[in-house]
C-alpha cells in the first residue's frame, strides 16, 4: 500500500463529511510531509558531504595543477618579456659598435 493509499483510507475513516477533509487529518497529512521533507534535506546533507579520500586528492591535485600552470603562463611571460629587451640591447648595442668602428676609421 503506497503513501497516497494510506491517506486516502485515514481521510475516510476519520471524517463524516467526504467533501470537507477533517482538520486533524490535515494537520498529520501537513505534518508527515514536512517530516518526508526534513529527512530528504538531511540526506541530501549527508550525501554531499561525502566524498572519498581520492576525491579530495583528486581536487588537490587539480588545484595543485591550475596553480603551477598559472605560475608558468607567468614566468614564461615575464621571460619572453626580457628576452626581447635583451635582444633590442643587443641590437643596439652591435649598431653603435659599427658606427663607433666607422667613426673611428673615417675620423
């Protein structure tokens, strides 16, 4: 016998008038679904709340990997960053060499 079935024959048997339900049967009816719903939110509860141990290390892993993978867009940005002001220098560098040789032998 379902929920359902169980209401209907309390409705019947506790009231005289079929049109108008009974107030005691309302306020269990009321009562029982409130109680359904409580122990689904504390199952719900105790279902997140678990996870396994390789799930945690999964996570950490993950997080372990996000953060070293920022860490390297970071460092990888900061070299290509100084290796073209270290190719500039050096260009630079190699074209005031040649125009101080030039002066030097014309002058």
């Amino acid at each position: 016998m379902t929920q359902s079935d169980e209401n209907i024959s309390r409705l019947v048997k506790l009231d005289d008038d079929s049109n108008k339900p009974n107030k005691a049967f309302v306020k269990s009816l009321i009562n029982n679904a409130l109680g359904e719903l409580k122990q689904l939110k504390i199952a719900k509860k105790q279902e997140i709340m678990k996870v396994s141990w390789w799930e945690k290390a999964a996570g950490w892993a993950a997080m372990f990997a996000a953060a070293c993978g920022a860490w390297l867009a970071i460092t990888v940005s900061a070299l290509l960053k100084i290796n073209f002001f270290l190719e500039a220098i050096v260009v630079l560098t190699t074209f005031f060499n040649w125009l101080t040789y030039l002066g030097g032998r014309v002058l």
